[in-house]
C-alpha cells in the first residue's frame, strides 16, 4: 500500500513537472534593444514588447531617438518634404505636415501628418536629414531655427513669451488677487489691464487673457516670496508693478491683512535684497 501511494505521488509529480516545461516560453535568439531611458537589456520577449508598445497607436509613431523633450506641444503650421533617417537607419522622403513640436535640449520632436503613412506621427528632428519649405521652396539648414523663426510670428508666441518675460509680475497680481478667497471680476479685468498695457502684448485678446488667469496655477506664499526674490535678483522693475498693485488694492477690503502684508514684502525686499524677515 506504502509503495502504490509513492508511485501515485511520483507520477503526479511528473504530470505537474512536464506541464511546466511547455508553459515556459522559448525565448530562442536573445536581441539587444534600448529602451525609453537609454538602457539596454535583453530577450526577444523584450524585443517584441518595444515594438508591441511602438505599434500600439496608430496616432502617433515616436521614432523620437529617446531623448527628453518638454511636455509642452507648441502649435505651429508647417508643411515640410524631407528626406528622413529613422532609428534603424531607413531613409526615407516624406511629405510632413507639422502640427507641433516640443522642445529638447538634443533635438525636437516633431507632431505632424505623415502623407506617406497617411497618419498622425512623432518624428525626431534628429532624424531630418534634409528639408524644404513646401510653401515658399526654401531649403532649411537647420531645421529647429527655423521652426522657431516661423513660430515666432505666431500668436502662440506671444502668448509664451508673456509669461516668460512677466510670469513673476503676473503672479504676484494673481496671487494678491487671490488673498481676498477668490480673484473676483473686478480684480481680473485689473490684471488683463495690465498686460495689454504691456508694448507687444496689447494684441493678446481678453477672453484669452481672462480664461488663463481663470487657469492660472495659485502660488503659495513661499512661491510668491521666492518669484519676488527672483524678480529683484532680475533687476525687475517692480514700479511698474506697483502701478497695478496699487490698483488691485483700491478694490481691497481693510481686513484682508495678507494682501497688505505681501505689499510690504516687495517693499522690504526693494530696500534690502537681502533681508530674511518674513511678511
């Protein structure tokens, strides 16, 4: 009886052990492939999960030579022929139309219709080994100047180019706008006010300037103190600001503390840069 149990057992044994060895995959050839982050390992398995992952979206190609752009999609309209080089090394002429690019320190990624796949795809400036203008014919030397030549003329641009040369002045408005519980009508046309006084900016539409201080990010206290800083750090010329601040405060209640309090920062910080006195 002792003996019939083991072979039992035995032969289970057996069953569960050559059940196992055919649910084990057959990896055969072992390929090198990079993944997103530059690193590299290895398997076929792996292989074919990259381009699994590449062929997922019919939307969106991204031979993007993994290299680290912004999250940011600026629009822009370009239509482009251009001989490209992908990531195996296939050149190919391709009629482009751009859509949008973001920005990398290496190279851009560039979003589009690709003519010759008849979709939305991502390529990587990196890969562009000639271009030309369709529009006008001219041949581009160097393609990202000169997708930055054409956006520059668009009102994207402008748009960009606001916050970065007044984004500190722009959220110190908000922010003081904010200490009252929420930045009121009154307060918003203020600010819109402010930037259409601003030489360039005058063209910016209102309902566009209104819905982005209605977005806008408000900045804790902290932020705010570290943007003032910044902007004295700048040489920023803060009487100019004091201008709308001052505004901003004759539509202020005498109890909103916080509002004056962070007026007499900026104050303090003009005088002493370096003081470490807290408002």
């Amino acid at each position: 009886m002792e003996v019939l149990v083991y072979l039992i057992v035995g032969a289970v044994i057996v069953y569960l052990l050559l059940n196992r060895k055919k649910n084990i995959p057959d990896y055969g050839t072992t390929y090198k492939v990079k993944n997103s982050s530059n690193s590299e390992y290895s398997s076929d398995n792996d292989l074919e999960l990259e381009i699994n992952t590449f062929n997922s979206s019919q939307s969106d190609y991204l031979d993007n030579y993994w290299i680290p752009v912004e999250s940011l999609r600026r629009e822009i309209k370009l239509n482009l022929q251009i001989k490209y080089k992908n990531t195996s090394s296939i050149i190919s002429d391709r009629q482009f139309d751009l859509t949008s690019f973001s920005r990398g320190k290496q190279g851009y990624h560039l979003h589009g219709f690709c003519h010759n796949k008849n979709r939305n795809i991502t390529l990587s400036s990196l890969g562009v080994m000639e271009a030309t203008d369709i529009f006008n014919g001219e041949i581009i030397t160097n393609l990202n100047d000169y997708i930055e030549k054409v956006y520059s003329g668009t009102v994207n641009y402008k748009q960009d180019s606001l916050f970065d040369e007044y984004g500190e002045a722009i959220y110190v408005l908000v922010y003081l706008s904010a200490t009252s519980g929420s930045v009121v009508k009154k307060e918003r046309d203020i600010i819109i006010s402010f930037i259409k006084s601003l030489k360039t900016y005058e063209e910016l539409s209102e309902e566009w300037i209104d819905k982005t201080i209605r977005d806008l990010h408000r900045p804790g206290k902290m932020e705010i103190r570290n943007w003032i800083k910044e902007g004295v750090n700048k040489n920023y010329d803060y009487g100019l600001l004091f201008q709308w601040i001052d505004k901003l405060e004759s539509v202020q209640t005498e109890t909103n503390k916080e509002f004056y309090n962070i007026k007499k920062y900026i104050e303090k910080q003009l005088k002493d840069p370096n003081s470490i006195d807290k408002a």
